[in-house]
C-alpha cells in the first residue's frame, strides 16, 4: 500500500514538472517572452529613431544634448541602453542630441605680448597650436606679428602665432660720431637704426660711447655728449 502512494506521489510530481517544462517552450514558441534587444540608435535622427523604437514596442526621450565633431546638429550622438542588452516591452530609451560642432570665438592678438596671450587663452578654452619665431623690423620682441585663423568663430579651438624675435641682428661698425653737429648725428643713427643717448647741451658731439670702429648692432644705443666742439663758440 505504501509502495504504491508513494509511485502515485513521484508519478504526480513527475507530471508536475513535465508540465512546467511543456508550458515554458510553449510561451516561448508563441512569444510570450516580452523582451526585446536594444538597436543601436547612434547617427538616425529622431523621427526615424522613434519609429524604429515603436516598432519594436519601445520609445524614446531626449536626456541631453552636446557638441559632436562628426554627427550633425539633432541626430543621435548616445544612448543610456547599450545596443543588444535586453530590455521589456515599452521601456523608454534615453538619447543624447548633437549640437552640431561647437563654435570657439577667436580674439584678435596681434600686436599683443605673447605671455598676455597665453593668460587669455587659459581663460577662454583656446589652446595655442604652432607658435613661429622670426624676426621683425617693426614689431617688438615677444609681441604677436600675425596669427591664423584670424579673429571670428570657428569650429576648431586652435591658433596658431607669429611672434616676433625683435631686430634682425644687423652688426656694424660704430661710425665715428665726435665732431658732427648734432643734427648730422641724429641722421646718421636713425639711418642705422641705432638710439642716440644724448648727454649735456651743444651743437657738437664731443664724446661718444662706444668708440668709432666698435661693434654695435642694429637698435644698440649710443651715448653722445655735446658740447662747444674745436673753433665753434656759443
């Protein structure tokens, strides 16, 4: 008798079992499962990424927006389900929008000193991309000569400079400036280019320093004293 409940039981459980197994192929071949794989939606803008969605029972809302490179302005640039994950039926997917390629406004910085330019660059989220060298007749030393792009707005946030060493090292020797009326002195150094650094009162150059004949270079300056001069009388 025992023998026999207890077939009857593991026969009812058997059964059992068989069941569950028989129903969850079942709900399985008649898609009862309600979960669908996320597509990816990057590049489609949003009328075709809402369509997309609904036809796969799910939808869409916009989290956010940002600066893309690539992906023009209002298609999708991200997405908080990564594409394949598995997700229930009318579960909302999240997206990002572009805002098409982020514009920087460039200054003007010529004839600005290049270490002022480095602080308004810091402050402006420009970075400083090639910056030349050269020499320059009329642009001082360490200030801005030229620079590309020129000032406006632009997509990209790199300019590049051209600064200036300062003279070109033009080497001479000095010309003899002692007995020159101070008008003829003053024409001789701007025709070199070199500062006349007058000392005293006079019409004549009496002292100078350097000597004639030394080396000077172009924008060096020279000291002159004036005085009487031989033979010439106030």
């Amino acid at each position: 008798m025992l023998k026999n409940s207890f077939r009857l039981i593991l026969f009812f459980l058997g059964f059992i079992v068989l069941g569950g197994i028989a129903a969850f192929l079942f709900f399985k071949l008649v898609n009862f499962d309600r979960t669908v794989a996320v597509p990816s939606l990057i590049g489609k803008n949003i009328p075709d990424a809402e369509g997309f969605l609904e036809d796969r029972e799910l939808s869409l809302e916009i989290e956010g927006e940002g600066y893309d490179l690539e992906i023009p302005l209002d298609y999708i640039i991200g997405q908080d389900i990564k594409q394949g994950e598995r997700v229930e039926s009318g579960t909302v997917i999240k997206v990002f929008v572009s805002k098409g390629k982020a514009m920087f406004t460039i200054p003007y910085f010529e004839g600005m000193d290049i270490n002022d330019v480095e602080l308004t660059v810091k402050s402006s989220g420009i970075e400083l991309g090639k910056i030349t060298m050269v020499r320059s007749d009329t642009v001082e030393k360490d200030r801005v000569i030229t620079q590309r792009p020129l000032p406006g707005y632009f997509s990209d946030n790199k300019v590049n400079l051209v600064v200036s060493l300062g003279l070109y090292e033009v080497s001479y020797r000095c010309p003899l400036f002692v007995d020159m009326t101070i008008i003829e002195a003053r024409k001789t150094a701007k025709a070199l280019g070199l500062k006349l650094v007058e000392q005293k009162r006079g019409r004549v150059v009496v002292l100078q320093k350097p000597d004639a004949g030394a080396i000077v270079k172009k924008g060096d300056s020279i000291e002159v004293t004036l005085g009487r001069g031989w033979g010439l009388w106030f």
